[in-house]
C-alpha cells in the first residue's frame, strides 16, 4: 500500500511539472515570407534553376534530335558509322547528365548558391527564434510551417511576428 501511494506520489509530481513546462510555436515560411531579402535571395535562385532549366532542354532538345535522325539513317549507315554515330550520342548524354549532376546535384551550383543566400537568413530566424525560447522561458518551441501538423493551437502562443521584430522587420 505504503509503495502505491509512493508511485501515485511521484506520478502525480511528474505530471504536475510536466504540465508547467511553456510551449510555443512558430510558423518559419510566414517569417521568411515577411523578409525581403529572403524574398530577393528565393527571387534570384529561381532565376539560375530557369536559366540552368532551359540550358538543359536546349541540349536535350539536340539529344533528342541527333536520337531521332539516327533511327532514321540507321538502316543506310554502315556498322562503323552506326557505332561512330552511336559513340557521339553516349558522350552527348554523358555531357547532359554530368551538366544536370553540375546543376542540381546534390553538392551543384544551385545547392551553393542556396547555401550563400539563404542560410546566413535561416541562421538568422533560428537564432533569434532561440534567444526569444530563453527569455520567455518556453520548454520547446514547434515549429508550424514543417511537417509537424497541429489540428487546434492558441494564437497567443505564436511568437512568429517577435521572431520578425527581433529580426528588425514588421510591427
């Protein structure tokens, strides 16, 4: 009996701090929405994806020519020819996708210039997201905008627009 009421005891203990620990949340594609130098960074990275996206069709366009001509001549061509002609299509390709990987791969051009412009603003959020948790006392701090999915939270809980003002933008 005496070791029931001592679990009930500590339970009750645990569930009483438990339940005064703060949480917050806070939504970071309105925070990065409402920074315009987010807005011009996101800006200018879809301008190099369009620039490398129709480079990249442009040679796939000729692959797709020089593929189809081929199937075309193949029947006059001499099997020396086929495998020169064939030979030039392979390179081509190999060309096209090292281009892609040069891109869009996961260490590519895009990746970097993602890495300059974004991050140092992402950085940013994050750190004063941070500096706000610690002085408002706030256990843990969700965030909205991510896969975390909430069905109901109180708005006065949502310290995005602080995030902003701390930033230096809005309000």
């Amino acid at each position: 009996m005496k070791k029931l009421l001592l679990v009930l005891l500590f339970s009750s203990a645990f569930v009483c701090v438990s339940l005064a620990q703060k949480y917050a949340f806070v939504d970071t594609q309105y925070i990065l929405g409402n920074i315009p130098s987010f807005k011009a960074a996101q800006d200018q990275l879809d301008k190099f994806s369009v620039q490398y996206q129709k480079e990249l069709e442009t040679i796939h366009a000729e692959l797709d020519k020089m593929y189809k001509d081929f199937q075309a001549e193949a029947v006059l061509l001499s099997d020396d020819m086929k495998r020169k002609r064939e030979d030039v299509i392979i390179t081509k390709e190999k060309e096209y996708k090292k281009l892609q990987r040069q891109y869009f791969g996961s260490e590519g051009e895009l990746f970097q210039k993602r890495q300059t412009l974004i991050k140092p603003i992402q950085d940013d959020v994050f750190k004063a997201i941070q500096e706000i948790s610690e002085q408002g006392g706030y256990a843990m701090v969700f965030d909205k905008s991510g896969s975390l999915s909430m069905v109901y939270s109180n708005t006065k809980y949502d310290l995005s627009d602080q995030i902003l003002q701390k930033l230096g933008y809005k309000n």
